[in-house]
C-alpha cells in the first residue's frame, strides 16, 4: 500500500485506515513507539510500556555482551 503524507498545521501526517487499526489492535488512543532504520519508519503500537522498556534493556544487554560475536555473524 501507497500513501502519501497530508499536511497537518506544520507538521505531516500519515492516515492509517481502521483495517489496519484492527489488524494491530490499535485505536485512536494507542500510542506508537515510532523508530528507524535510516531507510523506513518502523511504528509498533505500545500495548504495555513496562513489557517494552524491559525488552529494550535486554536487547541492549545482549548487543553489548555480544557486540564481537552478533559482528563476525553479520560478515
């Protein structure tokens, strides 16, 4: 699916159509953690913030103990 962003006061704006709401489980009042990688915008509703602060630190945890190992897998 293609879209284009709306001007919304000085801002831009995505509209994302109530299928795709329901598919996430999403409504007007669920928040998005909005990240990317240098290429694409990646939104993730936030069902439970503490459930996603937990899984950030562990995912940090794991890159820091595993920097040089995750490195020599991704040549």
């Amino acid at each position: 699916m293609i879209k284009n962003l709306k001007k919304h006061g000085n801002s831009m704006a995505l509209v994302i159509e109530k299928p795709i709401l329901d598919l996430l489980g999403a409504d007007a009042d669920t928040p998005f953690d909005i990240t990317t990688d240098g290429h694409a915008l990646i939104l993730t509703p936030v069902t439970d913030p503490q459930r996603q602060q937990d899984f950030r630190a562990a995912l940090d945890r794991t890159n820091t103990r595993y920097a040089g190992t995750l490195k020599k897998l991704a040549k």
